[in-house]
C-alpha cells in the first residue's frame, strides 16, 4: 500500500489530500484538508507582481500545520504543486527556498498549460464529458479546455482570477456600476482575444474552482437539499447563475456574508470569482452549467497511478 499526500497551493487556499494506493492500482482518499491562506493578495496587478511577506508567512504556517498529519505514515510519496499566484510572482524561488527549508517539501510548479491539462485529466475521469468547455475559476488565474469528443482539444491559463479582478476593479464590497463595468469590459476583451473560443459556442460549460464549487453551494442551500456539499455532477441553467450573481452584486460585503451556502472568508471575492463565468454564458450563449468537484489534484493522481 502507498501514500500518495498531494500539497496543493493555489491562489487563495492551501489544500492536503491523502490517497491510498493499492497495488492494483485502486484508490480512494482518505483525508482531505483545507486552509485559506490567500498567497496571491497584494500582489499588484502590473508586469511585476510581488508575494507578500505576510501572505507568504500565512501560507508556509497552514503548509505546516499540514505536517504531522502526513509524516508519520508509511511509504509516502509526497507532492507538493502549485499555480498562478507564484507562477507569476517575480520572488517565487525566495517563496519555493523557503517552503524547502522550513517544511522539507519541494513545490513544483505548474505552468498555466498543465494546469488547464489536469484540470481536464482530473474531471475526465469522473465525469462523462464529451463536448463542453471546462473553467476553472482559481484566486490568480483562469483555465479554458475546449472539449471535443472526450478529448481537449484547446486549452489555455489566462492571468486573472477572482482575488486579482477583485483588487484591480474594487469588487470587495460595494459593487458600483462603474467598477463592474470596467471589470466585465476588461474581460470581454480578454475572452474575445482567444480565438478558438469559436468553437465552443452552445457548449455547456463544466465549472472547477473555489468560486464556482460556492455558486453551487449557494444555490443548493437555496433549495434545501440535505448533503449542500454534494456538488460533483450537479447542474445549473445559465438563468439560474444569473440570477445567483445579481443577489451577489445587489447587497455589500456584510450582506454578502449573510448568504446561507456562502463562506464567510470568500464573501469578498466572490463577485470577481464568478464574473469571468458570467461572461462566458453570455459570449458563449450557453444554456447550462455542470459542477465538477474533480480538477488538478485527480488529473495528478490520475497520472501517478497510470506510471506505477
């Protein structure tokens, strides 16, 4: 029996699964952790982007926390990745330097392309995708793979995500009409720059990331379903979203926080979160969203077992 213990870093959150392998190749997780650490604030949104020394500090703590969880198991592989927000920092080997030194665990890190890649790997294998575009909505980027007959035939990580529009367009808490203009005007243009956008229109989209995994929480709570975090497979139609992200924008940071299903520490990016959705359905005329609770983490694991 291996360990396999994934460390993944991403934008806003820092997250520890553990998976059991056989030596058949069957798996199943067995521990799954996740802290808020939001490495990407304050980074700036220009050519330069800079970690912060609190952000950093913040997230190397809940890294270790993580710890003694996992090294008193037998025969583990350990694997620490990570993505947008130190992929485009200028400091990001001071940040990977430190996370070797104070916790013994190497980051790799993912180009914006792999990640686009094992998002579609990971929501490959659990759920039935033939034709569809998947997004994944992360704190520092977003990933686009154009589905074609089971196979992604197109993908790209384009550098904003809900913690960056958040700063750049002041979409924490009172959300103006000139802010989300100017925001849902950057995007469109940024979306219409991928060419091979085309391809997708009438697509359903398939929804990863922490943003979209809430919109679903939100909506489930709304209708009272008992196991809210069910979400994998779950659909919504493109008017349910809409309507979703209007009740988002109508009320402030603290009304924000007062909606059942929406987590108290992502009330403040939730609207940049899912405003590159928004935009999306509308470019793309779709008519309807399915969620996927697999993304990076099981197209890894997926990959791992497949070498042996």
């Amino acid at each position: 029996m291996k360990n396999l213990v994934i460390v993944d870093l991403g934008s806003n959150s820092v997250r520890m699964a553990i998976i059991e392998i056989s030596a058949n190749g069957h798996h199943r997780e067995v521990y799954r952790t996740k802290r808020d650490s939001r490495i990407s604030q304050g980074m700036g949104t220009g050519k330069k982007k800079t970690l912060q020394e609190v952000a950093m500090a913040r997230t190397i703590a809940a890294m270790k926390s993580f710890k003694a969880r996992y090294e008193c198991l037998p025969n583990v592989t350990l694997m620490g990745i990570t993505t947008a927000a130190v992929r485009q920092a200028s400091n990001q080997q001071e940040f990977v330097s430190r996370v070797k030194k104070e916790i013994g665990l190497d980051l790799r890190i993912l180009t914006g392309d792999e990640e686009a890649y094992y998002d579609y790997l990971g929501a490959a294998t659990r759920l039935k995708i033939e034709d569809c575009l998947i997004l994944d909505i992360g704190g520092a980027s977003c990933e686009l793979i154009n589905v074609k007959d089971g196979k992604e035939v197109n993908l790209i990580s384009v550098p904003f995500g809900a913690v960056t529009l958040t700063e750049q367009f002041h979409l924490n808490d009172v959300v103006t009409a000139a802010g989300l203009f100017t925001a849902e005007t950057f995007l469109s243009k940024r979306l219409r720059d991928i060419w091979w956008l085309n391809d997708a229109i009438h697509k359903p989209l398939v929804l990863l990331g922490g943003a979209n995994r809430t919109l679903a929480r939100i909506s489930r709570k709304q209708q009272q379903f008992l196991h809210v975090e069910n979400i994998h497979g779950y659909r919504l139609k493109t008017d349910d979203v809409f309507n979703l992200f209007k009740k988002l924008i109508q009320v402030d940071l603290a009304g924000r926080k007062q909606i059942s299903g929406l987590e108290t520490g992502r009330a403040d990016i939730i609207v940049g979160g899912v405003l590159p959705l928004v935009l999306l359905l509308q470019l793309l005329d779709s008519d309807r969203v399915v969620f996927s609770e697999s993304g990076v983490r099981e197209g890894i694991i997926s990959e791992f077992i497949k070498k042996g």
